[in-house]
C-alpha cells in the first residue's frame, strides 16, 4: 500500500504535467494570413483594355463566321430560286400545252356529241382502248373515252376524270373550241371541274334535260300549225305520200332574190319536195333545236305556262332561226376553212414534186 505521502506527491506531478501542457498549447502563435494585393486605377484600366481587346477579336471572328455562313445560305437559296424559276416557267408552259391539247380534244368532242355518230364513234373508242390492253369500263362516260385514248394508260384515273370534266363543262356551257382556252384560263381549271361536278351531283342529266327540250320544241310545232309560214291544201292520197303517220314532214326547197326596180329586194320562196320523216330523222332534227334550248330549259317553259301561246311561240320560233343561222353560217366557215387547207396542202405537195424533179434532173 503506497504511503500517505507518495500519493500527494503523484497529484503534485499531475499537476505540473497539465499545467505545462496548456501553456505549451497557448505559446503558439496564430498563423498569419497573406495580405490581398491592392490593385492600382493604371493596373485596372491595363486589365479592362486587355478583356475588350479579346472581346473585339472574339466578335470579328463571330462576324466572319457569320459573313461566311449567310454567304453559303445565300448561295443555296439563289440555287433554289432559280430552279423555282425555272420550274415556276416549266409549269406555265405544261399548262399552256395541256390547254392546247384539250382544246383539240374538245373540238373533237364537242363535233362528235352533236352528231347522230356519237354512239357508233365512242363506241369504236372503246373498242381500240381494250384491244391496246387499256382497261375501260363499259359505263365510262365519253370524254373519259376521249382522255383516256389521247393520254393512254400513263395517267391516274382521277387526272381522267378531271380533264373529262373540263370538256363536259365547256359543252355543258356552249363553248366555242376557239373560245375554250381563254374560259378555262379566266375560271381556272379547278372551278370548272368544281362546277361540273356539282352540277352533275345537283341537278337533273344532260339527257334527261335534253328530253324536256323535245318535248318543248314539239309543243312549239303544234303552237305555230295555226300560224304557219307556208298553207295550201292538196288531195288526201297526196298528201299520205308526203308526211308521215304522225302528220310531219320536211320541206325542201330554195330561194333567190327579184330585184324590183328599187332599192329594196323580194324573195321568191320555192318548196320543191317535202319528205315524210322517219323516227330517226325525226330524233336528229328535234335534237338540233333542243340543244340550243337545254341549258335554258326552264326558262323557256315558264314562259310556255305564263304567256299566251302565240307570245312564247313567236319567241322561241325566232331563237331557233337565229340559232340555226349562226349554225349554218359557222358551218360554212368550217368547210371554207378545210377546203382552203386542203387547197394549200395540195399546192404545198405539188410544189415540193416539182422541186424533187428539178434536183433530180440537176444530179
């Protein structure tokens, strides 16, 4: 057992120990801490000139670089315009060449519809196109017919349809083949085909209209029997050889001018053979004067239930004879036309003979 002594003694040490151990703690000196230069006014303008020098080379070379850049998209767009340009003159031209086209289509067309040989032309159409492997359905209207046989097999049905369209419309409208090109130019193609479209979704068929003039024009022919333009009377057996069982017939005959001393003319009409008139021709010329009359159809029947007979029946009368005079005289045109063309063809082929003689006798 340690004595009583050592003990105190421990605790004098321990003591001393800890004390010395806190004054050695507190004799270090704190560290000491670098102090932060102080920048001058020259230091910092030396600095800011320096940063602005570096943004000013930072933006010209941005600047070249975007120089570059719109230089590169300029030339492309440039590229692009000018094949805009040029499609831009392609379109024009394609369209000027398709007008062209359908208008020879749609003298054809609008010939042959008013002919009693629609049926039979069409028909041989037909016929050639699925010989050639060209696949038509049998209810295929006849401007399709015409499309498909002048385009061929290369384009849609649709594009079919929409040209068809174009001619249906111009006939549907009375329009002239020399008139066709600037109409379909002033409505544009798009509202013609609009419109036939929903002329044939809208309202009754051409057909069914074209029965409605008939009828109209055969009403006319018994209006006017009480105001006729030539009256005689003749035996029964004469006249049975001369009209057919429905009391119609058609007169032949000429006219010439007397000159009466004057100024003024007289003209000496002469009937010199009436025909009886079968059903065929009896259809042909009520289809003459109904296509004149279909697209004003209901105009000229109310006029028909609202005037007196004798009112409406002198008017239509008379829009019938200016209609078949501007006819006629458009006929005439037509084969003075073709007989001056062929004339010219003629003297073309005689004088290319006479020239292939010349070099033949030179050789």
């Amino acid at each position: 057992m340690p004595t009583a002594k050592k003990q105190v003694t421990r605790k004098v040490v321990a003591k001393k120990k800890t004390t010395a151990t806190k004054v050695v703690t507190k004799s270090n000196p704190p560290k000491a801490t670098k102090p932060k230069p102080i920048k001058t006014k020259k230091q910092i303008t030396a600095l800011v000139s320096t940063s602005e020098d570096v943004r000013q080379q930072k933006l010209a070379v941005w600047k070249k670089t975007e120089t570059a850049n719109e230089l590169v998209m300029t030339g492309w767009a440039s590229r692009l315009k000018t094949t805009q340009v040029r499609m831009e003159k392609l379109n024009k031209r394609y369209e000027e060449i398709l007008l062209t086209l359908l208008n020879e289509a749609y003298g054809v067309y609008s010939e042959v519809v008013k002919s009693d040989l629609a049926d039979e032309f069409f028909g041989a159409v037909w016929n050639e196109l699925y010989t050639n492997g060209i696949k038509v359905q049998r209810n295929t209207p006849n401007a399709s017919l015409v499309i498909r046989y002048v385009c061929g097999a290369g384009i849609s049905t649709k594009t079919v349809s929409n040209y068809a369209k174009v001619l249906e419309g111009a006939d549907y409208n009375n329009i002239k083949q020399e008139q066709f090109i600037a109409w379909v130019q002033h409505k544009t193609m798009t509202r013609v085909i609009e419109d036939q479209r929903n002329i044939e979704n809208n309202v009754e068929t051409r057909a069914e209209k074209m029965s409605r003039a008939r009828m109209l024009i055969m009403r006319l022919i018994e209006a006017r029997e009480t105001k006729p333009e030539h009256s005689w009377k003749t035996t029964a057996w004469h006249a049975e050889k001369q009209i057919s069982k429905d009391g119609l017939w058609v007169g032949i005959g000429n006219a010439h001018r007397i000159l009466d001393g004057g100024s003024n003319f007289n003209a000496s009409m002469n009937l010199v053979m009436m025909l009886p008139l079968n059903a065929e021709m009896e259809k042909h010329i009520l289809n003459i004067y109904a296509r004149t009359i279909v697209d004003g159809v209901d105009y000229y029947e109310k006029q028909m239930n609202e005037m007196e007979e004798m009112l409406w029946a002198d008017k239509l009368w008379e829009k019938l004879v200016s209609a078949g005079y501007e006819e006629s005289t458009k006929q005439d045109e037509y084969w003075s036309n073709r007989q001056q063309a062929t004339m010219f063809e003629s003297q073309q082929e005689f004088a290319n003979f006479v020239k292939d003689k010349k070099k033949g006798k030179k050789k």
